[in-house]
C-alpha cells in the first residue's frame, strides 16, 4: 500500500509517526484540562508534555513493549522518560482507549477530508469530460448487448451520478463524526468524578474542553470503554461504496478499451504486454478493479467486530482494526488516485465509435419502426411478428420493409428513423440538465478546494 498504491498524504496519516505524535497530543490535551478545571497540574508540566511531544524514540518504544506486551504503556513509558517532571500526572484517570479510540477517529477524519479533495477532482474532470460528450451518439448496451442508443456524455453522468452519492455519503459521516472524549474505563467516567471530587459539572466540563483542544464538538453522549464499532463498519463501507463506484466505472471504461471507442491515458513509453508489443491494456482501471475488489471484501470484517463487541468492550477488536481501519482507507486513497489520472485523461476514437452505432442502427431501429407502423394504423402485435421473422432471415430487411403493405412506409421515412439523433431520445437533455442543475451547484461549494495531484508510484 504505501510503496505501490496509496499516497504521500495519506500513507502519512497511517504512519507510526502520526499515531505516536496524535497520542502525544491527547495526552497533553488531558494534561491541560485537568488542570483548568483544579487538577494540581502545573503549567511547568504542561510545558514539559510539548516540549518533548515529538522526540518519538521508536527503538525506546519497542524495548518498553517487549517487557510490558502493552503498546499504550510502552509508549507512555517512552514519553514519561522523557518528561520526569510531568510522568506523575500523565494519562492521569485514563484508559488506553482514550489515546487509541479517539486517535483513530482523529486520522479517519483527515483521511475523509483528503478523500473529499478526491473526489470533488474526480467529479470536475468527469463533469468536463460529460459536458464535452453530452451530444455524442454511441451505441448503448444492455446485457452487454446492443441496445437503445445513448451518448458518451449521458453515460458519464451515471458514473458521476454514483460517485456524487459516495461524495453525499462522505460528508453525511463527517457531518456526524463524534468524538469519543474522556470515559474512562468502563465508560462511566467514574475514575474523571472522583478526580474532580464528585463534581459532574467539572467532569462536564473537562470532557468538553479535551475535545475544544483536539478541534472537535461532538461528542458521543454514551460510551463503553470504546466508542460504538458501528462506526467502523460505517466508515468501512464509505470505503467500500466509492470503491463499487470506481469500479463500476473502470468495468465500463474496461469494456469500450476492448472495442476501442475510448482509451484512458498513457504514457509515451509505456508496455501494454512483455509478449505482444501490439497490446494497449487498461492497466489503471484493472488496477482500479483489483484494489476495489479488496476494499468491497474488506467491508465484511467492522462488522463481524461490531457484532462481537463484548458488553463494555473485548480487546479481540484491536489487531482486526489496526488492518482493516487503514487497509481499507489506503486502498480507497489509491483507487481515487488512480481515477483522478484516469478521469484527466480519457479520450475518445469518434471513428471507432460512429462505426459501432452505425454497424448496428439496423437492429436499433426496428422498435421506431414499429411505433411509426402503428402510428399508421398498423396491429402492433402482427407488426411485432412480422419484424422478428425479418430480423431472423439474411437479405435487406430495409427493402422487404419498404415493399410489405403491412407497414406502410416508405424509402425516406426508415432513412429518417435511422438517423442517430432520432434514437437517443433525450440523453443530450438528460446529460445537460444533470450537470446543470444537480452538479454545477454542488461543485461550486467546493470552489475553494483544489483538485489534488496525486503522483501514480507505477
């Protein structure tokens, strides 16, 4: 993930660094709340806790681990060794899922903050690519089979569609994101009461202000030991939804790669095959896929811990979180980045595409030609016959139509209906109206965020 998929950014907030140094953070945040609220804590200490809040020795760690089996208190250990002055009053009244739980809610909601970025890119470039299209005719399948005509820039709007829910989804979480705050070990904040003297208001108030000083306001009102792993499978599947998107995309684009009609971009050096130098694979979008394909399966495990959560908590979560939290959020981040090049780059081979639709319009026009027949006065379903009996046998289906009087048309009438932009119904509309009313509007709130960049690793 972090040398082949995933980006700077996000391989960052997944790094041993950024999880050490949100710990360090919290535990000052704790520091300094108790002691606004009457804790004897001096600012001495608290200058000391950020003084050395990043002086992260992971050798040290380790050592401490390998003695305690404890992560948390190795590296609290580590950081009281660094800080005699304050070791007295650090993690004071805390269970470890204070600096782990509310840590990784802390990294999962940058992580969402950098996926928005993603796909709000995702969604311009598609939105160019639809608006340039919208009046292009292709053909269009249904069971893989030719069907209805449709447009390039009609088809793009269902994968703008999809992705403009996933980015919905995104900021529904963020919107609702909670902090887990100061619990205690149990949930109770019984160890925080008797801290505080048995003042609830203080004990209020000190989870209140833990949470100002990490940038959050919500809280979760109820509590176990850990916040509720529905959150989890939430997120997960967040991950999980913009993947099938992707996905569904990259299939598509897979598939008219294979018939030629359009190509996502290359690079002037770049080898489709190491034995047929002919070949031009997809290579991102079956990237796309593949890495879709693991975050969808991923989905699976949030909620077989959430399921299994014992009473106030079980630690048979942890090893399981530490995988899928940041597999999931890395592969989600290399599949956006992937489509980001892909979606800046596709092009279409209009040749390639006027010879499909054309190929096939004979087939495609055989439902006009029955609504005109019976528009004449013709019995639809004797119509119907008598137009699946043609399609079945070889010869000019055209000229026998033409020729029966059971249709009543002539020559220019069936050239007219086979004239493209007379079957694509509305798509052009359709397309238009879409990015129009629906994309531009939420697009423009985002005018502030730049599209990134992301550099691909291969």
């Amino acid at each position: 993930m972090l040398t082949r998929y995933a980006s700077a950014e996000m391989s960052a907030l997944f790094s041993p660094y950024k999880r050490a140094a949100t710990w360090r953070t919290l535990w000052i945040a704790l520091a300094q709340a108790e002691s606004e609220v009457g804790l004897p804590i001096t600012s001495a200490q608290i200058e000391e806790l950020k003084a050395h809040q990043h002086d992260i020795d992971f050798e040290q760690i380790a050592l401490h681990e390998e003695k305690m089996r404890h992560d948390v208190m190795a590296h609290l250990q580590a950081f009281a060794d660094l800080c005699p002055q304050a070791a007295p009053i650090l993690h004071l009244g805390a269970t470890s899922t204070y600096v782990t739980d509310n840590g990784d809610l802390l990294i999962l909601k940058e992580a969402l903050e950098l996926m928005r970025a993603k796909l709000i890119g995702i969604l311009r470039h598609l939105s160019h690519f639809a608006k340039r299209t919208a009046h292009r005719a292709c053909l269009a399948y249904t069971h893989l089979q030719p069907a209805q005509p449709t447009t390039i820039g009609k088809r793009a709007c269902l994968w703008i569609q999809d992705l403009l829910m996933d980015l919905e989804e995104l900021e529904h979480r963020l919107s609702t994101y909670q902090f887990l705050g100061v619990k205690g070990a149990t949930g109770t904040q019984a160890s925080f009461l008797q801290l505080c003297g048995g003042d609830q208001k203080k004990v209020k108030k000190l989870e209140e202000r833990v949470a100002e000083l990490m940038g959050w306001q919500a809280l979760f009102p109820i509590a176990g030991q850990t916040y509720t792993r529905k959150v989890d499978t939430l997120i997960v599947d967040l991950f999980a939804g913009i993947a099938a998107s992707a996905s569904k995309c990259a299939v598509d684009l897979r598939l008219l790669m294979a018939s030629a009609e359009m190509a996502e971009p290359r690079q002037s050096g770049q080898v489709g095959s190491s034995a047929m130098p002919h070949k031009k694979n997809p290579i991102l979008a079956e990237r796309i896929c593949s890495l879709a394909r693991f975050v969808i399966a991923l989905a699976a495990a949030p909620k077989e811990t959430h399921a299994n959560q014992w009473l106030e908590r079980s630690l048979d979560d942890s090893a399981a979180r530490r995988l899928y939290l940041s597999e999931s959020a890395l592969a989600t981040d290399g599949i956006l980045n992937l489509l980001l090049d892909v979606t800046a780059g596709l092009t279409v081979n209009e040749e390639k595409v006027a010879h499909h639709l054309h190929k096939a319009l004979p087939q495609l026009a055989m439902e006009p030609i029955l609504m005109k027949a019976v528009e004449k006065g013709g019995d639809r379903q004797k119509l119907h016959e008598r137009l699946r009996l043609l399609c079945s046998e070889p010869g000019d289906w055209q000229k026998a139509i033409e020729e029966d009087p059971i249709f009543h048309l002539n020559h220019q009438e069936i050239h007219e209906i086979l004239e493209p932009h007379r079957l694509i119904g509305r798509a052009p509309e359709q397309a238009e109206e879409f990015l129009e009313g629906v994309v531009a509007p939420k697009l423009q709130a985002y005018s502030h965020v730049e599209t990134p960049r992301p550099k691909l690793s291969v």
